[in-house]
C-alpha cells in the first residue's frame, strides 16, 4: 500500500479536509500537479479548479477550489483556498443561477460591468458543475 501524506485544505471561514490520504492532484497555477509522500518542498498559487485525492480508504474524493495557495512538504500538503467545497456540498441550483447571471453581464457588456469579475464568475460556477458532473 502507498505510503500516506496528511492533507489540510482550509478556508477563511474553515477547515475543510484534514486527514491521512495517498495522493493529491491540485490546480497548480503553472499546471496540475501531482503530490505524493516524499515530494520535494514547494509552494505555489492556485486557480479556480477541482482538487482530488485519495482517502486513506482508496476513496477518490473531489473539491472545488476558488483559487488560493498550496505548500508541498515531503510529508504533507495545505491548502489555503479562498473558498473551497467538498463535491457533495456543492449547491447545484445556487451555481447555475450564478453561471445564468455572469453569461448575462457578459453578453450585456453594460458600461458599468466588471468584465474580468463576471468572467472569474463564470469560471467557478462552470468548475462547481463540472466537479457535480462527476461519475
Ligand atoms: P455566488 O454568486 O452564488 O455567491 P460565488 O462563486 O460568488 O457564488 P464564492 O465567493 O466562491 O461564491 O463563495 C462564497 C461562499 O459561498 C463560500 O463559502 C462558498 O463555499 C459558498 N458557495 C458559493 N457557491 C456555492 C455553491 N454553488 N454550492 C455551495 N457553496 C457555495
């Protein structure tokens, strides 16, 4: 069996993942990346994206990230994300009214839109269905 690596995933308002998984997959703002136990130190910032790991049970597991930062030590990750949730938190309703309105301000173009915030909206509610939309 693979050897383990403790996982903490936190928020601004709370600790979302705190445990013992095999490997973790982030949304590295250079790309992917892949951590296993006995990965060489580094640091990173985050986009809007899907983490995934492996619980100790040989479980894979999916979380929304909105973008944030990441610490790899060879026997522990973190991740401080400015908000994150587990798959099955995600509201499903909530996202596609949020990605409903960032299409519209963006087809709109109204003078008084904010065209990168609309489209930052736009990313994490297509990214919270995405990870729903997982088999
Ligand atoms: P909305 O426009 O619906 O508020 P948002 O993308 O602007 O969405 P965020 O700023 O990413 O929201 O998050 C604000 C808080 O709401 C966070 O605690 C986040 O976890 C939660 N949240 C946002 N959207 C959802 C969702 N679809 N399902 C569950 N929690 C959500």
């Amino acid at each position: 069996m693979a050897e383990k690596l403790f996982l903490e995933v936190v928020t601004p308002q709370k600790a979302i993942v705190s445990e013992e998984v095999e490997i973790v997959v982030a949304p590295g703002s250079e790309g992917e990346f892949g951590a296993l136990k006995g990965h060489t130190t580094f640091l990173t910032s985050l986009k809007v994206g899907s983490l995934r790991y492996i619980d100790a049970g040989g479980k894979e597991r999916y979380i929304f990230i909105n973008g944030g930062f990441a610490e790899v030590l060879p026997d522990k990750v973190t991740i401080l994300a400015e908000s994150a949730e587990y798959r099955k938190d995600i509201d499903v309703e909530r996202a596609t009214k949020a990605k409903v309105r960032a299409e519209k301000r963006l087809a709109n173009k109204a003078a008084d839109t904010d065209l990168v915030r609309a489209e930052v909206a736009l990313k994490r509610a297509m990214h919270r269905l995405r990870i729903k939309d997982i088999k």
